[in-house]
C-alpha cells in the first residue's frame, strides 16, 4: 500500500467542507491533512471531529493556508470568488494540484483563475456531481441534434441561503447548449423574464433561478418543439454525491500534468 495523500480542504467548516472531509475519511489513498476557515470564523482552533462530528480527527480548523501547504499534496476548494482567488496564488507558488468547486466567479475571473493557476494541474467545475457531469455530456448530444427546431429553457432550483444565481451549473448547462448550436453565448441568453418582452425569439436560451427551503440542487433543461417537448433533470439528494465528486478529482489531478481540466475530464467523458 502507497502512502496517503494529505488534502487540504478550504471552506472545511462549511456544509460542503464537512461532507468533503467526511467522504476522505471514507476513501483509500487520500487523508485529511489540514482544515481551512475564514479569518474570525467562530470554530477556528477547535479539532476537525467537532465539526464534522469524526471521532479522533484532531487536526485543527485554521485560517493560514501559507502555513502548512509545504506538506499538503492536494487542496479542493469550495469557498467564494474573492477567497479562491487569493487562495490561487499561494497555490501557484507551491506548485500544487487544486480542485475548485467554488461558483459565482465573473468572465474575467475565471480568466484571473486560469492565469494564476497556469502552472499547475487543476480540476474546476462549476458542479462535482458525476451526474451532472454526465448530464452535460447528454445535452451536448441532445443540443446538436435537435439544434434551434426546439427552445431551450432552464430551470435550476437551490436552497435559500446560496449566493450566486443562476447557479455555475445553469451556467454551464446554457453555455454548452450555445457551444452545440455554434451561437455566441452572451447573445442569445435571457436570464428570467418580466413585463412585455414581446414574442420569443427561436434562438433564445432561458434560465430561471428559484430559491426555496433546504433544496440542495435540481436542474432541468427543456427541449420543447410543435407538439413535443423533451426534458432533462438532475436531482441532488444530499452534497455527499458532490463531495464523492471532489475527493474522485483529488486523487486524479495529483497525477495529471500542468493543465485546466475538468469532471468530465476526470470521469473520461471528453
């Protein structure tokens, strides 16, 4: 047996940290190797098995990064923009793999992210579900085949309390279709609609964001033509399948060689 990887998980406290830190603890080949908070987050300080509720995880919450990525091999961030950012450019200087599963990021700074990041193996993507990465392989095809006879709406559902809407995987749902049906993206997008907008244009692709109750994730793109319409869902029931996700990136990108990447590439869906 090979030596454990030592991950380091950025936003630990949080509800996507937890689930991440539990889902390590329950795979072969990776362990914890430090928890990451906020500055001034209340639980810093306290060990690992109080927030995640694992007996004997004793590694502390801490808010320095700097401080112990010499012995990490692997971060999986899933915190904000603004935090993975600057989170990005002490991973560069290390030289270490990521994986980012923080959404919310802007055109430039998604493009900010791949400059910092260009030296080193990373995997983003705006969902870790492995079905949702094998949904956005489907629409791919769906799109291509069915091109502007059909409309395209989406609707994507979360909790109350998520930051950014629509959500990263509309996003990439939206952007794929556009890909498929070679149209410019930023043209043809109506983000919800109000008041008199006057006929639909064929070309157009909706997205609605809904937010309500403890909804963890649900995404349905609707393919709807004369007399048909075909429609497509993704229904999370808990974070563990994203964090099942994030661990499964972790232990591939560790030995990929510098590059941007993404789910589909770690199942081998490309």
């Amino acid at each position: 047996m090979g030596k454990n990887i030592k991950a380091a998980v950025l936003g630990a406290a949080g509800r996507m940290g937890k689930c991440i830190i539990k889902r390590i603890n329950e795979t072969e080949g990776i362990e914890l190797g430090a928890a990451i908070e906020k500055p001034g987050h209340p639980q810093l300080g306290e060990p690992a098995e109080d927030f995640t509720g694992i007996r004997g995880l004793k590694i502390p919450l801490i808010d320095d990064l700097k401080k112990v990525l010499p012995e990490i091999d692997v971060v999986i961030d899933f915190t904000t923009p603004k935090s993975t950012l600057l989170n990005a450019e002490l991973i560069a200087k290390g030289k270490k793999p990521v994986v980012i599963g923080t959404t919310g990021f802007s055109s430039p700074e998604v493009e900010l992210l791949k400059q910092i990041l260009a030296g080193v193996s990373w995997v983003f993507s705006p969902n870790m579900s492995i079905g949702v990465n094998v949904m956005f392989k489907i629409i791919n095809t769906v799109a291509q085949i069915l091109k502007e006879d059909y409309e395209v709406e989406i609707i994507e559902i979360h909790h109350r309390q998520k930051q950014d809407a629509p959500s990263g995987t509309a996003t990439r749902l939206g952007n794929i279709i556009a890909q498929a049906r070679k149209q410019d993206w930023e043209n043809v997008t109506v983000f919800g609609r109000k008041g008199i907008t006057g006929e639909r244009k064929p070309e157009e692709i909706g997205i609605h964001a809904v937010r309500a109750g403890d909804i963890i994730g649900e995404h349905t793109v609707f393919f709807a033509g004369l007399g048909e319409r075909l429609e497509i869902t993704h229904r999370a029931h808990s974070r563990d399948n994203f964090a099942n996700g994030a661990v499964k990136a972790a232990l591939w990108v560790i030995s990929q060689p510098p590059g941007m990447y993404t789910m589909e590439d770690v199942l081998g869906l490309t």
